[in-house]
C-alpha cells in the first residue's frame, strides 16, 4: 500500500459550481431557446426543509432553488461537459417533461431529453442550425477528439477511452423536419 499512495496523485478540480452562484441562476431565470416552435419552460421541482421528528414529517422553508445557466442551445453551461454534449448535435436536458394523461407539463427529472438541431435554419427554431456547426463529418468527429482530449488533460477521462467515446458517437445526421 506505501508504494500505491506515494504514486497517488490528487483528484482533478471541481468544475461544480457550488452554493458561490458562478454558473447557477434562479429556477425562475433558467430559459430555454426556442426549439420547433415552442419554447420549454419547465417548473423546478420545490424543496424544503423537512421536519421527521414528526409523523407525517411536515414542510419547513423552501430552499432557495439554483439551477445551472444555459447557453444559447439550452445546455448547461457548468460542469462535466462528455463529448457528445460539448459538441452537440442537439439540445441535451436532464430532465424532460410529462406528457398528456401523465400529469402534463410537469418535471419528469429523472428521464433527460435531447432535442436535435434543424437542419437549416427554421423561424420557429432559435438554435443554430446543424449544418452550420461542422463543415463535414470529419470537422465534427475533429471536434470530438478535441473535446475528450480536453477531458482527458483535466484528468476527467482516461486516454484508452477517447477512440470508444468517437466509435459510439451519434452520426452527424440533420433530423428530419
């Protein structure tokens, strides 16, 4: 074990955002673009403190809820960023919303979503469009590499996984419209 800890080396920074706010806004200032006509405005799930020294436990005050910025394709804009979500294809969510008959419009935070981009520019679509990301299928499978090499130098990737990353890579297909 001695020779183990003296070739140990400490963990990659934090790129967490943390309770400072660098990177996080309000719940109610988390705005999504426009994408296929419509603009997503999903309602965070509230949170409160809870009391369980009693039976039912019972709601106290409401955390002040932050979520992360989004950038123009409403992507977060902290954290962990694989591969495929910093050289998007389309718009990655954690979350997605319920459809009709399962409680409409609500949160269903533990199943993401992904929206593609237009393939060429649409008024109802606020996002850049796909064939205006990458001028070809090598230009966009550069930018992967890039990516997981950035990854890889932040000690957040190992380097034998950076051909496994661009092998299960989604194609650069525009959607159909």
């Amino acid at each position: 074990m001695p020779r183990a800890s003296a070739r140990a080396r400490s963990g990659p920074d934090s790129v967490f955002p943390g309770l400072g706010g660098e990177g996080l806004v309000a719940g109610a200032d988390a705005e999504m673009p426009r994408m296929a006509g419509t603009r997503p405005a999903p309602q965070p799930n509230p949170l409160a403190v809870m009391d369980h020294s009693a039976v039912p436990p019972v709601a106290g005050e409401a955390y002040d809820l932050r979520l992360p910025a989004l950038d123009a394709d409403g992507i977060a804009e902290v954290g962990v960023k694989l591969p495929y979500v910093a050289v998007p294809t389309g718009t990655y969510a954690g979350w997605n919303l319920r459809a009709e008959g399962f409680a409409a419009g609500e949160l269903c935070s533990l199943t993401g979503s992904f929206v593609p981009f237009p393939a060429g520019a649409m008024a109802e679509d606020g996002r850049e469009p796909l064939g205006d990301r990458y001028a070809d299928e090598a230009a966009y499978r550069a930018a992967l590499r890039q990516a997981a090499e950035g990854l890889v130098e932040g000690r957040l990737m190992l380097a034998g996984d950076i051909d496994l990353v661009l092998d299960a890579a989604p194609p650069l297909e525009p959607a159909a419209q």
